[in-house]
C-alpha cells in the first residue's frame, strides 16, 4: 500500500509539474469562455418536436456552456442542455413500426455534459482548430399512452403470460451518450467566442435495433424506446455557440 501511495503522488506530482510548464495565460490572458450553444439535426424520417421530418426539418437542442483553459492547447468544457423531441410507443416487433398510425408523445429531455478539447500545437487555447472528447448523461421524461401499452402487452397474455395493467401516464429514464466533435473557434474584438463544430455520437442503450422487445418488464420495454429515440436524436449533428470570453 505505501508503495502505491508513493507511486501515486510521484504521478500526481509529474502531471503537475507538465501542465505549470505549458500552462499560459490564454489568450490575451483571458481563460474563460461562457457561451449559449445550439445543435442541430436534420429529422430525415424521424419527427421533430413539431411533428416534422424531412431534410428541412431540425431536431434542436440549447445549451449554456463554460469553459476553462487548463494548458497552452487544451481546455475543459461544461455543460447544460434541453430539449424536446417526439416518439412512438410500439416498435417494430410483430409487425409494429415507427411508421405506424401511433399518436407522437412528448419527449423531454436534459442533458448535462462535459468534454475535453485539444486545440491544434500551433493554436493558444481557446483559438483555432480542435477535436474533443466528450460525455452526457440524458434525463428523459416521455409522456405514456397506456391504452397503446396496455393492448399491445395484453396480445402476450393470450398466450398464457401475465401482465399488470400500465396505469403511469409519464416515465422517466436516464442514458448515458459519449461524442467526439472536430470544429473552430474564432476571437472578435477579443471577447466575442464563435464556434462551430460537427458531432459524432453514441447512446448506451440496452436495445439499438428497432426491434425493441417487451421482455416481460414495461419500464424496460419504455427505457429502450426511449434509447432508440435518443440514437436518432444524438447520432450525428452540428453544434454552433456565441460566448463571451474574459
């Protein structure tokens, strides 16, 4: 045990002293960036939260974000976002699908994040060209159309299973999402922060495939509607935010 005590604090010590070595003051001695960040996504197939799908349709999610430079090139960003968008209850087994006659039902959402970003060798953060890493963990609360639900569940109990009737009109669930973006950011009259950037992600969802089984369990059944929905939601998209930089 002391002696990974010791190792331990011979790495801590190790890293501090990397970043007080590259440590600067940022640009024009100015660390600090608090922006308002807007994603968009194009629905394609999948409904907006005005019910809309097609090329000119958006899924939309806002956002306050801070963020800290740490070393020369690098920085530390978080994060705060909301959303809304539409589902459907039933899914594609036995001949169920997302194209179905099924009423669309809310679906909000709050996202808290962070992520680190690495600004090109030649950049002084947070200025230029950057990739980053990041993380998200997704609160949704959907609306439930029990009638839907409990119909659906009631074909497996004439074949011998057994069921309770889903009476709770909203269910609420949390995912957890990891991305990856490559953007820029630009400084104007060295405190306006503009930055754009494209995302790539993924959602840990217990089912990915629009085959979403019941599986004997309703909160189940829901969380990985509710997973399959985010996937579209959080796929792929392009971030832009305005913030202000001291």
């Amino acid at each position: 045990m002391k002696k990974i005590f010791i190792l331990i604090s011979i790495l801590s010590l190790l890293l501090v002293s990397n970043i007080s070595q590259s440590q600067v003051s940022g640009f024009m001695g100015k660390k600090n960036i608090l922006k308002l960040g807007l994603f968009l996504k194009s629905s394609f197939v999948m409904p907006n939260k005005n019910g809309e799908s097609g090329y000119f349709s958006f899924n939309d999610r806002y956002s306050i974000e801070f963020e800290r430079v740490i070393t020369r090139n690098k920085s530390i960003q978080l994060r705060a976002t909301t959303f809304e968008t539409l589902y459907k209850t039933l899914s594609g087994t036995y001949g169920y699908s997302d194209d179905n006659a099924d009423p669309l039902l809310k679906m909000s959402c709050k996202d808290f994040g962070a992520d680190f970003i690495i600004y090109k060798s030649s950049h002084i953060a947070p200025l230029g060209v950057y990739g980053s890493f990041g993380f998200d963990v997704i609160i949704s609360t959907v609306d439930v159309d029990t009638a839907i639900l409990n119909n659906a569940f009631q074909t497996y109990n004439d074949y011998g299973s057994s069921f309770p009737r889903y009476s709770n009109t909203q269910f609420t669930t949390t995912h957890f999402g990891l991305n990856m973006k490559s953007g820029v950011k630009q400084i104007f009259f060295n405190c306006l922060s503009i930055d754009f950037n494209f995302q790539l992600g993924v959602i840990f969802s217990g089912d990915v495939t629009n085959e979403t089984k019941f599986e004997n369990d309703y909160d189940k059944y829901l969380r990985n509607r509710i997973g399959n929905r985010l996937w579209g939601h959080y796929l792929w998209g392009v971030n832009c935010s305005v913030g202000y930089l001291f």
